[in-house]
C-alpha cells in the first residue's frame, strides 16, 4: 500500500478519475448502443480467463457476435483497465515519478509525450494517461500560463481491425481522434517481421510503452525454454525480447497483468 494513498492530493486525483471516466463510459455506452443487460451477459470473463490459463490469445471476433461482444467489452472494461494504469502513474516511488514527469505541462511550448500501447483495445491507456496529465495540469497554481502536454497513443493489437471503429468512438467520447491510433501487432512474431514495421519505426522515438494485460494470454509463444550450461530455463521471444533490447536508453516499459508467472523471463531479457 503506497503511502499517498492517503493524503489529500491522492484522493482528489481518484474522485477526478472516477468522474471523468463515468460520464466517458456513458457517453461510450451511449455511441456504441451498449446496454447494463448487454454488460450482465457477457462471457467474456471466461473467454479471457481461459486464455490465460493456455497462453494463446482469446479469439474474441471469430466468437460471441464478434462486432458487437468487442463493443460490450471495451464498455464494461473501460473503468477497470484505466483505473489500473492510472492509479499507478500516481503511486508514490521513483519509477512512478518518472512517469509523472513525462506528463507534466509546461511553461514554454508544448510537449509531446509517444506513447506506445499494446494489447490496449480501443484506447484504454491512451485515456488513462490523458486524465492523469490533465489532473497533473490543473492542480498547479498557474496551470493558466502552461501549455498541456500532449499525448500521443499508438494502440497495436492482434485484432487492430476489430478495434479501430470501436477507438474511433471511444475518441469521439473524449474529445481526442487526432492523437490515438490503431496499429497490428503479433507478440508472437519477431519484431522483424514485415508487420511490425510501423512498430520498428515507432520504437524509437517512443517515450512509454504499456504491455496491460495482454503478455500471459500469449504466453505459451512468447515463452521458450532453452538449455544453458547444462540448466533448462525459459526466455522471452519475439517482440517483447525485442523491446526489452532495442528500445532507446529511458524508455519507459509498463507493464500489468493478472498473473506474474513471465516475470522472472522478462526481467532476464531486461
């Protein structure tokens, strides 16, 4: 338990988030035509559940009503999933500092901070880092004098096409199309690969780049074990080990996820 969890700046920026981010997820609800009893029966919690209990990816558009169980789900795991991130860019430790310090205002020009998201649906950490930059803006006294900064959110996930109109409304609903935009990704592929392309070229100009939830549903591919000196151990492969070992000095990696079990590989490749 972090020790701002309990003074005053810390629950004002958790009353800020929870404001903002329930009227977004009605105006979300309301784009989408998603319901509360279209929320209730969703399956989706055993669909990703099982997922990461195989390591594969969850096959969510070939399944359920595709269109329509992809716009149930980016509803009710708006809060959840932005909560997640955004809570933690306000922890209270140097890593977390660092990450507050790339979202800061500033006094001269605008700044722009790239933000790489994978496996982020629709935008999730797109808004997360917006509401928490916004917050980081309005409590300075002379917040009038500062210039935002600016977030720019590259979402790249396996089911890009699925995604892209349901981003298009989340941004819509947030007032911010210009600055977030989908792109495909495999994790299970080097970043070699002819389709990681824009990925490459992003990568190195990337200030943060945040892996929620998305590793241990892939984690049967990404995973290898390999013999060294006589012991088995497993490593990260395609294009995490990759990130981990091509992304620019300072980059910062974010990573969340309901199991820690790549934890261990990760760190190594790090």
């Amino acid at each position: 338990m972090h020790r701002a969890k309990y003074n005053d700046l810390d629950k004002a920026q958790r009353t800020v988030f929870g404001g903002t981010i329930a009227q977004l997820k009605a105006r979300l609800s309301d784009r989408l035509n998603v319901s509360a009893e279209d929320e209730g029966a969703s399956q989706w919690h055993k669909q990703l559940t099982r997922a990461v209990e195989l390591g594969h990816p969850a096959e969510f558009p070939a399944k359920n009503n595709g269109e329509q169980c992809i716009k149930v789900y980016a509803v009710e795991k708006l809060q959840p999933r932005c909560r997640q991130l955004h809570h933690l860019i306000f922890h209270d430790n140097s890593f977390c500092a660092k990450i507050r310090s790339k979202l800061l205002p500033s006094s001269a020009s605008s700044l722009t901070t790239n933000c790489i998201s994978l496996g982020g649906g629709p935008g999730f950490d797109h808004v997360s880092f917006c509401v928490a930059a916004k917050f980081l803006r309005d409590i300075q006294p002379n917040r009038n004098e500062l210039v935002p900064n600016r977030i720019k959110t590259q979402v790249y996930d396996l089911y890009n096409n699925d995604w892209e109109p349901v981003m298009e409304a989340l941004g819509e609903c947030f007032d911010d199309q210009e600055h977030l935009t989908m792109h495909h990704v495999d994790l299970r592929l080097d970043l070699a690969d002819e389709a990681h392309e824009q990925l490459r070229s992003s990568l190195q100009t990337a200030d943060i780049i945040c892996a929620q939830f998305v590793l241990h549903e892939n984690a049967a591919s990404i995973s290898q074990e390999v013999e060294m000196e006589g012991v088995h151990r497993k490593q990260i492969v395609g294009v995490m080990r990759d990130i981990l070992t091509m992304a620019p000095e300072g980059t910062i990696l974010i990573i969340t996820d309901s199991a820690n079990t790549l934890f261990p590989y990760l760190k190594d490749a790090a």
